[in-house]
C-alpha cells in the first residue's frame, strides 16, 4: 500500500487527515528554534535555494496555539490541564523571549495531535538540540505523562573537525532524541532482540561466555555508522538538505519500536529519511511538510529508490483553482512549484526569496540538433502583469547568457506583453519534440501548463 505525503501544515494535516489511535510510531525532526536558515543544494546544479528559516516570531499562529492550549479549547484532541499550567509558566518565565515561547506553542498543540494519533501501544521519538529540549522534555511530561518518559538518547552527529574546534568552549557534537510511550500500561512495541550491535573484531570476553547477540545498545549512540551524512565527506546519501538524518539512524528506530505493517509517522519529514527507512522495513507511512521543496525532493528521492511508485501525494495543486491559491497565499512556494510543473529547476547559485535578477529558475532542453538549449524562467503569481516584466525577462536572460526565457504567470497576461515577447523573435533552432521554432522568450499561463500545453 502506497504511502501518503502531504504538503502542508501538519497541525491542520493532522487534525483533517490522521484518525485518533491509527498510528503506531511517531518520529519527529522538527525545527530546533536555531535562528539559521537552511538550504537546500541540488545534486545536479549544485544551485542553494532557502529550505526553511528556522527562527520563531510572536505572531497570530502562535497567539492562536497558545490561546487554544490555556483555554484547552481543541477541535479534535484533549489538552491535559497539566499542560495549560506549564504554558502560563512559560509565558511568564519567557517575558522576554516570544521567539521561544511561540516556538514551544506552536510545538505543544502538535504534540498534544501527536498523542491522539497514537495507539495506545504507540511509541514517539522527537530529537531535539539544547536550544529547546529542557522545555520540550518539561511539554512532553505534560502531554505523556512523566512515567510515560522512557530515555534520552544521546546521538553523536559526527567527529570533532574544521570549524567546529574554535569555538571557545567545550565543542557540541550531539543532539538529543527523547523516547516516550503513549501508555506504558499497555502492551508497546520494544523489539529487544534488535537492539544490539556486534562484539569488536577480536573480542573475546574474559571466561567465554559472549553474549552472541552481541552488545546491548546503550543510550549514548556514537558510531561511526549512525554519523550525520554531512559530517561525512564521503557519504552517498546526502541530498542536499543540511538538517538530513542518516538511514542508519532511523533504521534502528523504527526496527526496534514497530512491526511490520504498522504506521510510521513524520510530521516534520523533510527529505524524507523516515520515509525511505519505513518503506525499505516494510512499515506503512505518513509524512508532512510545510516546505513544497522537502516533498519535491522526497518524491525524487523515492522515485529513485523504488519501483513501482510507493506514495499517493496530497496538498499540491491538482487545479487552477488550487494552484491560485497557493500563488495567494505562499508566493515563495508556489514559484517552485511553477518551475517544478514545466520540467524546471532551480537556478545556479543561490536562489534568494524576493528575486535573483528575476530568475526563479532554469530549464534544459534539447534541441533537434542534439544541443543543450538553457532557459531562464520567471514566475509571477500575481494579477499586477505589466509588459515591464516581459523586458525584464529579456535583459536578464541576455545578462544571464541564456538561450531562451520562460515568464510563467498564474493569470492572464495583456495582448500587450503577448506583442512585446512576439517582437523579440525566434530562434534558428527548434525543440525536438513539436519541431516549432523557439520563441526567445515565451509567456505560458499555469492554466496552459495544468491543460498540458508544453513550449
């Protein structure tokens, strides 16, 4: 059974789209209030483009989820009491810090879904770093319940290298990961016959008598193997994404506390590691992001690794009707979604919110003669289309040394900006698919895209 991926907020995916005690085992990775941003480098060009920012604010999302924890007003879960009084602690304890007081609402009231959406044989792993994990530890006793706490996991991310050695104080080199039970009453899942790793090469235990299952696992894991990918320069899994967990990592996690056939949950997924893991054990799976780019790279991430196709997608405009109002509502987002739908990528170099010398991406094709044509793209999501934009388009991709431009605009353009990119001509070559002349620069409406229309 195909998995499902949904684009979106997770609180509200969760709320519409996860049932009450269907899910046997919660992973998250969520953001850790770091205040950086995070790129995503694409293997092929090598291009940045902004993943997510990883910095909180006291706006109408968090006012709203703090609002709904003190008030333990929810339209599908129980809010503990418990929970309400830790919020109003915080809240006067962090006068002066609403970053982390927003960051930590906003990170309850999906924990407080994470639980309804667990069995009560249920399991949840969240890692976290030292920015937050004492107050994510002090929410979750809240939510779980203290004797629900099973252990804190220290993982060591990598070796003591580079940059990180000059900092004048004791390097940080581990994350934290937090193992709950939904109720440790009932029967949960702990396959302990998998929790051990080999004896050294050459260990002999004094006497005999070696374990042969080997070493029972520990609390603290520090090998080599469970390293992250981008401490390891000679890593194969890397794609990309800078906050990416290692397939070992998530492995052992999801072998020791699921079975097979049971449901996996990751409602931070990101490049998708706990999807990938899932699905190579034989485990059912959900996962969520916010970040059009995270499920753009995991549908190729999967789609290299398995065949036929393992996952049902949700949240993408499958509409005109969708597809406007992600361009109303997530500008950023719905520009690489445009460049996605026509075969685009992202631009070389860094692509920076607000613009790139108006290039929102670039497209390869290949012409009749077998030569490699490059496009710049330009997307406009708004009503506001002037022939400006077509002039502009032409400048960059003279200045951008490019064979062609694409403006690529959610709405209709003006017969004017239609005359203005006729009278910039076509080229001597054609495209190998249609034979038509290419137009030096091209305007295409995602009405026509959605309509199956191609340059």
């Amino acid at each position: 059974m195909p998995g499902d991926l949904y684009y979106g907020d997770n609180l509200d995916v969760m709320r519409r789209h996860v049932a009450t005690e269907t899910v046997d085992l919660v992973y998250l990775d969520p953001p850790f209030n770091s205040d950086r941003t995070y790129n995503l480098v694409s293997k092929d060009t090598q291009a940045t483009e902004r993943a997510f920012v990883d910095s909180w604010e006291w706006d109408e999302n968090a006012e709203t989820a703090f609002r709904e924890l003190i008030a333990r007003v929810s339209p599908s879960a129980e809010i503990p009491k418990q929970l309400r009084e830790i919020m109003l602690s915080l809240k006067v304890f962090l006068d002066e810090r609403r970053d982390m007081l927003a960051y930590l609402s906003m990170m309850a009231i999906r924990m407080v879904e994470m639980r309804r959406a667990l069995r009560k044989t249920g399991s949840i792993y969240v890692h976290c770093d030292p920015t937050a994990s004492h107050y994510l530890k002090i929410i979750l006793d809240a939510i779980f319940g203290p004797e629900n706490f099973r252990r804190e996991i220290i993982w060591r991310s990598g070796w003591v290298s580079g940059f990180k050695t000059k900092t004048a104080n004791w390097v940080r080199n581990h994350d934290t990961i937090l193992y709950y039970l939904r109720d440790r009453r009932d029967s949960f899942t702990f396959n302990k016959e998998l929790a051990y790793k080999p004896h050294a090469d050459g260990y002999k235990r004094r006497g005999g008598g070696a374990n042969p299952k080997g070493v029972a696992l520990d609390d603290v894991w520090d090998e080599v193997a469970l390293y992250s990918p981008w401490i390891k320069s000679f890593s194969t899994e890397k794609l990309g994404y800078m906050t990416q967990k290692p397939l070992t990592l998530l492995d052992r996690l999801i072998s020791v506390s699921s079975n097979a056939g049971d449901l996996v949950l990751d409602p931070f997924c990101g490049c998708g590691t706990t999807i990938e893991a899932a699905e190579r054990i034989g485990r059912n799976w959900i996962g969520i992001d916010i970040a059009i780019r995270a499920i753009n790279a995991i549908k190729d991430r999967l789609g290299e690794k398995f065949t036929p196709r393992v996952w049902t997608e949700h949240g993408e405009p499958a509409n005109v009707e969708q597809a406007a109002r992600l361009a109303d509502t997530n500008a950023y987002d719905f520009q690489w979604w445009a460049v996605r739908l026509m075969g685009g990528h992202s631009p070389r170099g860094e692509k920076k919110k607000g613009g790139n010398r108006g290039v929102d991406g670039e497209l390869t094709l290949i012409d009749r003669s077998g030569s490699v044509r490059r496009g710049i793209v330009s997307v406009k999501g708004g009503r506001a289309l002037t022939p400006d934009l077509v002039k502009a388009l032409a400048e960059t991709v003279r200045q951008q040394q490019g064979d062609f431009g694409v403006l690529v605009t959610m709405h209709a353009p003006t017969q004017r900006m239609r005359d203005i990119a006729r009278d910039y001509g076509t080229t001597p070559w054609a495209f190998e698919d249609t034979g038509r002349q290419a137009h030096r620069i091209r305007i295409i409406t995602i009405p026509e895209l959605m309509a199956g229309e191609t340059l």
